[in-house]
C-alpha cells in the first residue's frame, strides 16, 4: 500500500503532539508494509529528500522536505496557505512520478489546503486525523478573525475527508459537536509510546544530571509541554505555594517553548517562586527523557487536551502522574490506578494530588507498575500502525466500488468555500 502523507510538523521540526504522533506513526506504519512518501515543510531543517527502510517489514518511508513560503511569519495564515501551495506542487510531482497510491492522509488544518487539492485534482481519497480544533484551544470561543478562519478549514477538511481519525473519545465528541461530522464517518485510534528509549534509561546514572535542577533531598515536579495557557502552566504555579508548605524542599521543573513563557517566568518571579521553578526552555529529547526518569512526580494540569501524549511518555518512564480531568487525559490515567486524576484548573485540587503522591510511596509504586503495564499492552505504536492501516484498506475498498473512483480529475486548482478565509 502507497500512501501520500501530509504534516506540518516532522523532525527536525516537532512542536507538540502532532509532531511526536507522525514521528512515532510513519516508521510503524512502514513496518507494517506501507510504502509512505511524506511531504513536510522544512521550517527547522533537514535533509530535502531522506528516505528509510523499515526495520522490519517490507515498507519504507521517503521524506520530502519543502521551504516554507517567504511571507511575513507573523501572517500565521498566509504562511500556512502560501506553503501549502508550494507542498501542493512537490505532492503533485511526486503522485506522478511514483504512482499509484491508494490514498492521501492529511494531519491538522495546516495542511488541508493541499491535501483537499491533490484529492480532486488525483481523485483520491482522503484520510484526516484532527489532533486537536481551533475552538477547543479557545475553550469553546473563536476570539477573533484567524481562530474563525481557522475553524472554518478544520470544518472543510473534515468534511472533504472520507474518514476522519480522533485520538481520544473527547476529539471524537468535540469534531462531531463543532463541524457536525457524523459518527460513522470518525475512527477513534489512540496514541501510542514508544517504551524502548526509557527502558534503556533503566540503570544509569544520572545523579549529575539530575544536580543541575535539584539538589539530592528535593523532590522534582515535571512539567514538560508547551508554555501556554491552554496546558495549565498558569495552575502548576499557583498550585506551588499550596505544595512548599507542606512539602519544603521541591524544585518545579518548567520544560519546554511557548509563547507564554516569559509571562510565566515573570508570574513565578512575582509569587517568590523563582529559586523554585526552573524553566527550562527548549530541551533536547534526551534532556527531556532524561528529565522524566529523575523526576518524583510529572504533572499534566491542562485545561484543553485532545489527548496527553505526554503522559503516556511518563507512564513509559515510570514516573507516578498527576493529570486534570480533562479530555483525552482521562482515557490514559485510570484515577488511583495508574495515576491521579485531580479537577482542572483548580490549584488547590493539584496540590492535593502532587502532596498525595509524594506522601503515599507505596502506593504511588504500585501506580506506576500498573501504568507502565498499560502502556506496553495497549498504548504501543504498532497496534496504532495496524488501526490505521485497517482505516487505509476500508477507504480504499470503499473508493473501488464507489463511481468516484471511475471519473477523471475534476480540477487542477484550489476550490475553497467561500466561508474558509484565505487572505
């Protein structure tokens, strides 16, 4: 099976979890025999051209890498349209060049563009996966002109799709809710982790490491994600002084980029925490790997999340895992099982379940076998590799017996409703 695949985000250039999704997804996916051609923008990077094989099976992966389009980079919108254009062009090159393929798989908004055009202009069908929607990050708004643009092409491509794949549940509710898709045209495939990486941690020393954030009888509270409203940054630091005066000696450790992180820096500052936290900046995946198995405890306070790939990956490491109730959250962490679930964007309820994890050892050991257990039994990149590929064959069959498959090209330029904004 050929597939042409379509992201915005593929090494070198990982954001969130999209880009930790398709990273983990394509190689799986060619080890199950599919032959993948990826096209991505290079906004960080990398090779032009790369191609793998796969370490098992009969798939490979070939990686296209395209320059981003040169328009003011603050025109988040243009940018995104103008680039999509030019993947368009390099996806059209390549059907032609290495066709047939069965299907075009198109991850977000930010690459449906191209993805609705190579569709109708190679009448393919066309598989989205929506990792997360516009008015979801806006807790149910769309404040202003670009959030209602880009609502309006996460309505489009969801509906020029003829599957659409959610990662959780709650994507499921919230992509039938928002764009009225119907509930037979949404296949729910969770995401996965990949264990190895941790388990070859097991064993090592990092107690210099470890010294460069905290001193050996404090204990780390991980955060590790996008600094950003959305991810509760803002609830962790609130929730901190709650947690110093029960349990003194802790460093908060503030892993990763956002926009917001001046501003949370600032709001640590201005509380007295600043010999507390330790915002990291941009980490390497080894220093954030590294960083999960020498903390005491990760915690994932969001107040918007499709899914939380991120606690997965602490479940992997085997680091106990306090998360909000909170989306897809929810179907990862089974509350005093495998974690604890406290409310969302309450501090106070945070501060518990940080306080309670510390307190409680034995318990917090015996989550932590459970989860990790969990996660190698069913949250494991190969049974998503096997969900999707049962996706790719449905559509392709469907598309053999439907007429579509029997006409010629409709059109060799862009058709975009009148309400997606393109500016």
């Amino acid at each position: 099976m050929r597939v042409l695949m379509l992201a915005w985000e593929y090494p070198p250039h990982k954001i969130g979890g999209l880009g930790k999704h398709v990273t983990e997804l394509v190689p799986a996916l060619a080890a199950e025999g599919v032959e993948v051609y990826l096209v991505t923008p290079r906004i960080k990077g990398g090779e032009p051209y790369s191609e793998e094989l796969a370490e098992s099976g009969t798939g490979y992966t070939r990686v296209y890498r395209v320059d981003p389009a040169d328009v003011d980079p603050d025109d988040f919108f243009a940018l995104a349209w103008q680039t999509n254009l030019k993947l368009q062009e390099k996806a059209a090159e390549i059907i032609r060049q290495n066709g047939p393929f069965e299907l075009i798989h198109v991850h977000d908004w930010l690459v449906a563009f191209a993805g609705v055009q190579l569709k109708q202009q190679f009448r393919l069908p066309m598989v989205a996966t929506i990792h997360a929607t516009e008015r979801g990050r806006g807790q149910g708004h769309l404040p202003g002109e670009l959030p209602r643009a880009i609502n309006n092409v996460e309505w489009w491509l969801t509906y020029e799709a003829w599957r659409v794949i959610c990662c959780s549940q709650y994507m499921s509710s919230e992509v039938r809710e928002y764009f009225e898709t119907p509930l037979d045209k949404i296949d729910i495939i969770p995401n996965g982790v990949n264990t190895t990486r941790f388990d070859a941690l097991d064993g090592v020393d990092l107690t210099d490491f470890r010294m460069r954030y905290a001193a050996p009888d404090e204990k780390i509270i991980y955060y590790v994600g996008r600094v950003v409203e959305e991810k509760g940054a803002r609830v962790l630091i609130e929730s901190a002084p709650a947690i110093l005066d029960s349990w003194r000696k802790c460093k908060f450790v503030v892993a990763g980029m956002g926009p917001q992180l001046n501003e949370f820096r600032q709001l640590a500052t201005d509380k007295g925490l600043a010999q507390r936290f330790y915002f990291t900046g941009f980490i390497t995946d080894e220093e954030r790997d590294k960083l999960y198995k020498v903390a005491d405890v990760a915690v994932f306070p969001s107040l918007y999340e499709p899914f939380g790939i991120v606690a997965l990956e602490a479940m992997a490491a085997k680091v106990p895992v306090v998360v909000a109730d909170t989306g897809g959250l929810t179907e990862v962490v089974t509350n005093h099982q495998t974690g604890i679930i406290v409310y969302p964007n309450n501090p106070a309820s945070l501060a518990w379940g940080v306080l309670h994890t510390l307190r409680h050892e034995d318990w917090s050991r015996a989550r932590v076998a459970n989860a990790y257990q969990t996660v190698k039994d069913v949250f494991n990149w190969r049974r998503v590799a096997l969900d999707t590929v049962a996706v790719y064959r449905q559509v392709h069959n469907e598309f053999l017996a439907s007429d579509w498959n029997k006409k010629g090209s409709l059109i060799n330029r862009f058709q975009v409703p009148a309400n997606v904004v393109t500016k």
